[in-house]
C-alpha cells in the first residue's frame, strides 16, 4: 500500500508540474542543431564547426554565386554527395556518433571544412 501512494503522489506531483520531468529527457534525445553554411568563391563560411556527437545536425549550404567549384559537396567518411544549385538552400542531415573529425569538400576537393566532434 505504501508503494501504491508512493507511486500516486510521484505521479501527480510530474502532473502537478506539467510534466516537466518527461520534458527534460525528450529535449535532449530531440536536440537538433541547424548550421546556415555559406558557399562562395572564398570556400564555406563557416569551415570549422564544433559540434556534440549523438546530436542530430542539419547542415544548410547556400551556394551564392556559379563563379566558383562549390557546385557539390562531399562529405567522404559519410558517403553523401549533394548538389549545391546557386541560390538554393540544400539540407545535409546528420548525426555524428564519435568524436574526432568530419571533413566535407566541394567536388573538386579544393575548399575545405570539418565538423570537430566532441563527446
């Protein structure tokens, strides 16, 4: 019996708060971070991203001009490769499961940037 009051005033006191208990472990397995990247004749903008591995990444390339090679981008330790059409937003989602680094190229492999993942 004193289990089940135990268990019943558990219950109303997360009712009680709004369910603030439930809301704190969805936010972290729910976190999702966007990252606008810029692509221009002077490579990506921004080259170095730090971020936490087990979290779900959508990387947003904007390719603002045709006057440069940033016409795809290679992510090659993932195997994605993913047109950049100028003015278009292209989305790159992904979820880093290690530490360490994720490099991301245009085709021809001559503008450069990483993910530095950190635990």
């Amino acid at each position: 019996m004193k289990k089940l009051k135990l268990f019943l005033a558990l219950a109303a006191l997360i009712i009680g708060a709004g369910g603030a208990f439930a809301l704190v472990t969805n936010v972290v397995e729910a976190h999702t971070r966007t990252i606008k990247i810029k692509v221009d004749k002077n490579g990506f903008s921004s080259s170095s991203i730090e971020v936490e591995a087990g979290h779900k990444l959508n990387l947003v390339f904007t390719r603002t001009d045709k006057d440069n090679c940033g016409n795809t981008v290679v992510f090659p330790k993932l195997k994605i490769r993913k047109t950049l059409p100028v003015g278009k937003d292209v989305i790159v989602s992904l979820t880093p499961r290690e530490a360490g680094n994720i490099t991301f190229t245009c085709g021809m492999g001559m503008y450069k940037g990483s993910l530095v993942v950190s635990d």
